[in-house]
C-alpha cells in the first residue's frame, strides 16, 4: 500500500514538472501554421495531429529540462516566487528526473520522424532531411535552456531562442511540414506575432521571478530593471498585434481557410437568383477575418497586471497572456 502511495505521488508529480499549462502557448503557432497551410493546400489529418504531438512532447522535454537545470544550479530554492515542482517538492529525484527526460527525448524523436514520413513519404530527399536537422537542433534548445555547462538562457539569450522556435520555427516549420514550401514571405509576420508574444510568457515569467534569479542568471529583466522589463513587455504585445493586424490586411483571405474563395465562388454562380447572398456573404467573411480581435481585451488585462503586480502576483496573469494567445491563434 506505501508503495503503491509512493508510485501515485511520483506521477503526480511527474506531471506537475511537465508543466501542462504552458502546452496551450507551444500549440498555438503550430496551430496557426496548420491552419494558414490549409487555406492553399491539401492537408493530411494525420500530419496535423503528428506535428502536434511532437511539439507537446517538446514542449515538456523544455519544462523538465529547465526545472532540472535551474535545480543542479541552486537558481530554484524555497524563495522562488514561481509554482514549486516535481524536484522542489521531494517527490521526485534527480535521477528520475534524467530518466524521464531521456524518455521525452525518444518520444520526440519518433513523433517528429513520423510526422515527417506521414507528410512526405521519404527521408532521402532534401526537404525531410532539412526537417530532420531542425528537430535535433529543437530538441538541443528545448534541452539547453538551463542544463550543460553554458546554458543560454543564464546568459539572457533565452529571448531570441524563444522568439525563433515558439514564434518562426513554430508557424513556419508546421506550415512547411503541411505544405511542403514556404510560398509567401507575409507569412514571417504572423509567425513573428506569435513568437512576441511567446517571448512575452517568457519575460513575465523572468518579472516574477527577479530576485532569485539575480544570485547566478542573467535575464532581459534582470538587464533592464523592473521598469524597464514591463515597458519591454509592453512593447512585445504591441509588436505582436501590429504583425498580426499587418498579415490580416496585406492577405485578407489567408485565415478564412478558403470561405472567400470557396463560399464566393458558389454564391457569385447563384447571386441573380438570391439577391443579397453574396453581400452578405462577404460581410460574414469579414467577420471571420478579424474576429481573432475578440481576444484583445486578454491581452490588455495582462498589460495591467504586469504594471500593477509583481512576485507570486504576477502568476495570475500568465495564463490571460497563454490562452489569450491559444483563442487568437484558433480565431486567426
């Protein structure tokens, strides 16, 4: 019976490190790039659901890689403002910790190998080989973060691996995968939109926990003060929707998933027969377009809060800035 409590309260907190939460932020640009694939090309379930498993199962290989890291470098103590976790908590060893680790590592590189056999049939040719190397080199930023003898994000660097795999890598890399090209450059601006506001988690995150990480870590906070680092978040969510906005007015039929083209070219054949439809059509496209806009009021409670708060506070305005971005991605 004690063992079977043991085992329980090890898996428990198995998935406390796993950090679910932040899964809603790592699929909204995977998300997003599937769904901007779909509006010009024929797309595979099966490919979408594999791309979205392999991020998720990169997603936790980076949580549990980090907790390990800032762990073995004495960063994570009982002062830490932040939730407390599988190894703060005792239930887990550092041990079981390194084998769970090694886990998620196989089990990406299996969804991502087949993810890419799914969408393109082979690994010989260039572009599967391309994706190849971009997953090993995802799966070292997910495991670099804090473990390894010079970890990049106790240098401050964590801001713009952060911004190239949450926000570049993550839309274009699925829209690729889906598609098999990157056929537009306007599709940098929605992906750097997400990857602001990844940053964004990112930062708010390194707000909270200030006066901890002081002792051995260099963050973009840390570097530029308390002030200085809500400014800069400020100016992250605005440069997000200025992108954003930017794509929905430069391809204005890019997130309908082809309504306009599809619905437009039905209704235009029967418009003298049912006078009006295709007004009202085009008006109900333009209401999809930029009903990702629904999601602005999120955004704007979370600025309040980082101006507002600080500490432990600022951990409930961390999941306004995650779903906030999740909902817009699905609305986009």
């Amino acid at each position: 019976m004690l063992k079977n409590k043991k085992i329980a309260a090890t898996i428990k907190a198995a998935l406390s490190s796993m950090r679910l939460r932040t899964l809603p932020l790592s699929l909204a640009g995977v998300l997003l790039g599937c769904k901007l694939a779909l509006v010009r090309w024929q797309v595979s379930g099966w490919t979408v659901l594999l791309v979205c498993l392999t991020t998720v199962c990169l997603q936790i290989l980076s949580n549990l890689s980090n907790e390990l890291g800032d762990v073995l470098r004495g960063t994570d103590t009982d002062e830490r403002q932040g939730p407390s976790y599988g190894l703060n908590s005792g239930e887990m060893t550092v041990a079981q910790m390194r084998r769970l680790i090694w886990a998620f590592v196989l089990l990406c590189c299996i969804s991502g190998a087949a993810m890419i056999w799914v969408s393109f049939g082979t690994f010989l040719a260039w572009k599967p080989a391309a994706l190849l190397v971009l997953g090993a080199c995802a799966i070292w930023a997910a495991m670099k973060y804090t473990l390894g003898r010079n970890p990049y994000g106790y240098r401050g660097l964590g801001d713009i691996f952060v911004f190239v795999f949450f926000g570049l890598v993550s839309v274009l890399g699925a829209y690729f995968v889906c598609a098999h090209r990157i056929d537009r450059w306007e599709l940098v601006l929605p992906a750097a939109g997400i990857g602001f506001f990844s940053v964004g988690v990112l930062n708010i995150n390194n707000i909270r926990d200030m006066r901890t990480d002081a002792v051995n870590r260099v963050t973009m906070a840390l570097r530029l003060g308390l002030k200085g680092a809500r400014i800069y978040q400020t100016v992250l969510i605005c440069l997000g929707w200025a992108a954003l906005i930017c794509f929905a007015v430069l391809m204005p039929s890019a997130g309908i998933a082809g309504f306009v083209e599809g619905a437009g070219a039905g209704v235009s054949g029967a418009a003298g027969a049912a006078g009006g439809v295709g007004g009202a059509g085009l008006l109900w496209a333009l209401i999809l377009r930029w009903a990702f806009l629904l999601v602005l009021p999120m955004f704007i409670l979370h600025l309040r809060g980082v101006w507002t708060t600080t500490d432990r506070a600022l951990d409930r305005y961390f999941p306004l800035l995650v779903m906030g971005t999740f909902l817009l991605a699905l609305l986009y």
